[in-house]
C-alpha cells in the first residue's frame, strides 16, 4: 500500500510543480528567469538542477511562497522529506491559506515514521481550506487507514471516489479494505467488482473480492468463481489453487460434480484501469 501511495505523491508533486509556475511568469515575479528553469529542469527530472534554481528564485524573492513550494516538491520527491518539510513550512508562513502547502506537507509527514497524527493534523487544513479537494481526502484516508480507523477513512474516500471520472481503482480497493474490516461485507464486495470493471486481469482485485465472499458466507460458488478467474489468469497462483481446493472439499459431492460454467465478464470485455487522476 506504500508503495503506490508513493507512486500518487509523484505524479501529484510532477503535477504541482508545473502548476505553481505554469504558463508565462511575469519577470516582476521572477526576475532572473530560476522559476521558469526549475520547472523545466523538473520536468526534465534534473533534479538537482531544479532545486537549485528554485533556491535561487527563493535568493531574490524570499518572501514568495510558490518557490518554498516548487523546491519540496523537488525535495519530496527525491526524499529529502526534512529539507522538503522546512519548505512547505515556510510556505505556511508566507502564505497561511494555502491549501497545498498543508496538502504537500502532510504527505511528507505521512511517509515519515510515527507522524500520523501530525500529518493528519495538516490534511485536516487542507480539507477545510478547499472542502472538495480530492487528494488532500485521498491521502487523509490512507492516513485514517493506518490508524484503523476505518469509518472516517471510508468517508474521505466516499468524496474522493465522487470526485474522479470514472471508476476510481486506488479508492474503491482501498475502501473496500475498509468496509471488510467494519464487516460490511457486501459494500466491500461491490467495491471491489468495480475495481474489476475496470481491470479486469487484476488478479488482487478477485483475490479481494473471493476473499470477501468467503467471509460474507454462503458464497462459497462465487468465491470459486473468482478463484478460477485468477488460475485462468495465472494457472501457476499457489494461493488460489490451495483456496480453490479448500472451497471444493467443502462443497456438497453433487455440487463438485457440475460442469464448468462461464464466468460473467470474462477478462478483456471491460476497458482497463484509468490512472488515478492527479490535480
């Protein structure tokens, strides 16, 4: 789950530097041009050559809070999360209202250990700032996620999920996790056929899913179905042979007897997986 949290806090950061200096910027703004050669060297991924032009940007205008910002986006994204927290914190200073400071800061504080609350702290100004703002929910849930906290997490990705076109994939497994653990097995279920609709080849996703059939009970032929669907994906998965195996022992000698039948939506029918959106 870190990992792909991760992998969103790039392309968000990759998203935000070009935002914070998109377009022409006035040379009243930035007058020796370092703005607008961190956002190239950025999108370039010359790191090291953005932040220091946006440390020079930051040399004749100190007191503009978008270089503060443009340089922790460098800084997160290359791991300097304590460098990339001063950044972001400055940027507070300069500007107390900006919603993407907070947003950016609790993401490092959220890949820093034992910060939960801290950066829960931030995301909660983030959301009150800008109440729609689906990263600063998206990340506040992954947060509530870690704490356990399973209810609050399942309503900031309710607004996440209402806030991205189409079928959100990181959201709805993510919040099917949730409403597992809060035994509301058949929301978690339907979570996760929706991530099938999207992707149909993600064996996780039946994995989940024939999981959550498992525990919901007396879905024991649904969740061989998707046991199946996997080992047609992956005739060699260990897991969903030893499950599948278990399931069939289980089942009445009448019932282990029928014929195979076609599983609805077979792989390929539906169109895949829409990388979650980034602001």
């Amino acid at each position: 789950m870190k990992k792909h949290s991760n992998q969103v806090t790039l392309a968000i950061g990759l998203a935000l530097i070009v935002l914070l200096a998109a377009g022409n910027v006035e040379a009243a703004r930035d007058p020796g041009g370092h703005t607008r050669k961190g956002v190239a060297a950025a999108k370039s991924k010359q790191w090291d050559t953005a932040a220091a032009e946006f440390t020079k940007a930051i040399e004749e205008q100190p007191k503009d809070a978008k270089n503060y910002s443009n340089r922790g986006e460098v800084y997160k994204i290359t791991g300097k999360l304590k460098k990339a927290e001063a950044d972001f914190t400055k940027a507070i200073e300069l500007k107390p209202k900006n919603a993407d400071a907070y947003l950016d800061r609790g993401q490092v504080r959220l890949r820093e250990k034992n910060r939960l609350d801290d950066a829960i702290a931030d995301l909660d100004v983030a959301v009150q700032i800008s109440p729609r703002d689906a990263s600063a929910r998206r990340f506040r849930a992954y947060a509530y996620l870690q704490k356990k906290q399973w209810q609050k997490a399942i309503d900031d990705y309710a607004v996440a999920i209402n806030r991205t076109r189409g079928i959100d994939v990181e959201g709805r497994t993510r919040r099917g996790f949730a409403y597992r653990n809060l035994k509301q097995y058949d929301k978690a279920i339907e979570d996760f056929t929706k991530v099938i609709e999207a992707a149909p080849k993600d064996i996780e996703a039946y994995r989940r899913r024939a999981y959550a059939y498992t525990l919901a009970g007396a879905q024991d032929d649904k969740a061989a179905a998707d046991l199946k669907a996997i080992l047609e994906l992956k005739p060699n998965d260990a897991d969903a042979q030893k499950r599948l195996k278990a399931l069939q022992a289980k089942a009445p000698p009448a019932l282990r007897a029928k014929p195979k039948q076609p599983l609805a939506g077979s792989p390929g029918d539906t169109p895949a997986a829409r990388p979650t959106p980034v602001r």
